[in-house]
C-alpha cells in the first residue's frame, strides 16, 4: 500500500475525470499516497474560470451516456472537483500542473483551480511516481 | 452480543462510491482509537468495500446489516 498511484490525467471531460476523481479518492481512503499530473486538456478543465463547468463527456458515451450522466448528478452525485477536495482533505494527494501543457495552454499558477498544488516537469513527476504504477486517463 | 456505543454516525446515504468510504475515512482520522463509527449508506458497493477499507487500514468491522437498501455498519477504530 506504500506505493503512490500516480495518475496522469489527459482528457479533459466530465466522465474521464470523475472516473480519475474515483480511483483518488479510493486510494486516498485506503491511506495510499496519489500523485496527479494534469496535461492538456484535463489542464484546461483545472482553470478556476472553467472547472465547475461543463466539460462534456468522451465521445462514447453518446446520448444515452449523456442522459445517464445527467441522472446522477440530479440524484447527487459528487462532481469531480467536489471529489477530489475530499479526496484531498484526506491527505496524501498531490495535484501537480505539467509545465508544457502550462505553456501549450498560455496558463499562469495563479489562473489555476487552488486544488492544483504546483508546476511541475515529467522528470519530477517520475521522481515522485518510485515504483508505484502509471495510469494514463 | 454485547451493546456497543457509537462514537459516530457517518450518515453516507445517496452518496455515490466512494464517498462513503471517503467520508468514513476522514471521520476515523479525528477519532481516537477504540473509537466505534456507525456508517449508513445507500451505496450498494459500500458491503464489499467497507470490509476491504477495514482490512487495508486494520480497523475492525464489528457487525454490518442491511435493511432493504440501506446498509448498516460498525467499525471500530484501530
């Protein structure tokens, strides 16, 4: 159990990142360390202009995907930003910004959600990931 | 069976996994140890994962029921 998750997230829509927020919030229950680096356009979903938004869903996930979706969360369920705070609150969750993407997407520290922890390179990211496994989202 | 005290009530009912666990975990993080949380949940997930939780973390799954939809279980705090 020692060995951080370390997830890379990429997709930058609503179903892609609940599922990210999932498998967080688990490992972070479980008292597993979680490191998170966000690329592009799961980035762009971080902005605090743009993450209570909606970020649409994967391609797949078609009408009755979207109409699936839209059930929960008018039962309730937990955004994904909603999620990953009390993930976070639990500890052992770091949420780091992928330089490049940074750069890609004309982003500042402080244009981002305060749920992004910093800014990091892939180097740092491998360094923090040790032995733990690599999930690309 | 002996009546236990309950420390806590996490109330986790329409929450969606893995909250319950989530919000299980944060109450067990301010209670001391012997502490006894009562999680109720509608999730029906919950009945794998609170065990799994207990035996990750070594606290102790006292007694769970369930009345029709609704899960009931009790932990006590390592």
């Amino acid at each position: 159990m020692d060995e951080p998750l370390n997830l890379v997230l990429f997709s930058g829509t609503d179903d892609k990142l609940q599922a990210a927020a999932v498998l967080t919030a688990g490992a972070a229950a479980l008292g597993k360390p979680v490191n998170i680096f966000l690329q592009y356009w799961a980035l762009d979903a971080f902005r605090a202009t743009k993450i209570g938004r909606d970020h649409g869903l994967a391609p797949e996930a078609g009408p009755a995907g979207r109409a699936a979706v839209d059930a929960l969360t008018r039962a309730g369920q937990a955004s994904w930003a909603d999620t990953l705070r009390q993930a976070k609150d639990l500890g052992g969750v770091d949420i780091q910004a992928c330089s490049l993407s940074m750069d890609l997407l004309h982003l500042e520290s402080l244009d981002l959600d305060p749920l992004v922890d910093g800014v990091e390179g892939v180097t740092a990211f491998y360094l923090n990931a040790g032995d733990g496994q690599v999930v690309f989202i | 069976m002996p009546v236990v005290e309950i420390t806590q009530t996490v109330d986790a009912r329409g929450l969606s996994c893995p909250l319950p666990i989530v919000r299980t975990a944060q109450a067990a993080r301010t209670l001391p140890s012997g502490a006894v949380i009562e999680l109720i949940a509608t999730d029906a997930g919950s009945i794998k994962d609170v065990a799994a939780w207990c035996k990750a973390t070594g606290n102790e799954l006292i007694d769970q029921s369930s009345d029709g939809a609704v899960y009931r279980f009790v932990i006590r705090r390592k």
